[in-house]
C-alpha cells in the first residue's frame, strides 16, 4: 500500500454496508410513513363522509319532536312560537353542518386523489361514477360493465333504480328546504291565524 494514501474500501466493507443499508432502512421508512398518511386520509375521508349522512338523520329527530309540539291541538300560542323558531333553527344550522362536513369529505378527497396520482397508485377515490365505473370494468369478478352496477348473480342482471341515480345530497337538501319552509309557515300562522293550528 502506497504511504500517504487512505486505504480504499471496497462494497464489503462494514463502513459501506451500513451506508447502504441506512439508504434502505430510510426508503422503507418512507413509504411506512406514505402508507400511513394514506391510511389517516382515506379513513377521515369516509369518517366526513358518514358524518355528512348522519346529520339528516338527527335533524329528523329534533324536528319530529318540536313539530309534534307545534302542531298539538292543547299547545299554547306562545309554545308554538317557540317551537317553530326552533325548528326552523334546527334546519338552518344542519343545513350549514351538511355543508360544512360535505365540503371536508371532497377536501381529503381531493388530497387522496393528488396522492394516489403522484404516487401512480390507482384512482380509487373518483367522485364521478362514470370514471369509477371505467377504473372497474375488468378488474372485480362481481363487476358488470354492461350494466355498470355490481351484482352477485352470473348473468349480471341487477338494475340501477331511477332513484338510486339520483343525488342524495340534493335530495336532502330539497327535504331542509321544505323543512323550513314548513317551520316558517307554522310561525306565521301561529302569529297572525293561531285558530288554524287548534
């Protein structure tokens, strides 16, 4: 060996096996730490989501009870008042709450998309359902592109419904819109024309 030079070491050496290996410790702890945000992401996603069809839910029931107490023949004027404000209350605030836990679900939904799309991962948390349907065909036994639907009968031949077409956002929206519309009405009419409600 030459004086004056450091020794060389060659991919055996232990100094460059732990490099190498801290390079793959940090690799694998990479994507440990990805699959998990992922995880965290898609899991809130469809907490939010839940959340969305949980509020109608609850507002029905407030509601059941402050209209029975707002359309009883033995309630008094004032009670009635009382209970239609707070009824429309209620529908206003679940409508705002509908929004806001809405607006969240397509938030991390859009996240997840940029992540599955950075990270060439599959496009699974489409929100439309012509894309979701494309993203299948081919890929779920229980998957029929022909009717675009799934179905756990061998020919397939489960139909999509009218309604099962239709927005459900949209339709609980419609449904608070009437609530309150109904809320409001049992106000003014225990206003001005309280005999109408006795």
């Amino acid at each position: 060996m030459a004086a004056g030079k450091p020794p060389q070491m060659g991919p055996t050496d232990p100094a460059n096996v732990e490099r190498a290996g801290a390079g793959r410790t940090d690799d694998s702890q990479a994507a440990i730490r990805l699959a998990a945000s992922y995880q965290v992401l898609a899991e809130r996603r469809v907490y939010q989501d839940s959340l969305v069809w949980q509020t109608p839910l609850v507002t029905l029931t407030a509601l059941a009870f402050l209209y029975f107490i707002a359309l009883s023949a033995t309630t008094s004027r004032t009670a009635r008042i009382i209970a239609g404000v707070l009824a429309l209350c209620v529908t206003v605030t679940s409508w705002q709450l509908l929004e806001r836990h809405r607006y969240r679900t397509h938030l991390d939904g859009r996240l997840l998309r940029r992540l599955e799309a950075e990270q060439r991962l599959p496009q699974w948390h489409l929100d439309d359902d012509k894309k979701r349907t494309e993203l299948l065909k081919g890929q779920d036994p229980l998957f029929y592109p022909r009717i675009g639907v799934y179905s756990d009968k061998p020919d397939g031949e489960l139909k999509v419904s009218v309604l099962a077409k239709l927005s459900s956002y949209w339709a609980w929206k419609i449904c608070l819109w009437a609530f309150m519309v109904v809320s409001g009405t049992i106000i003014v009419i225990s206003v001005w024309w309280p005999s109408w409600l006795t």
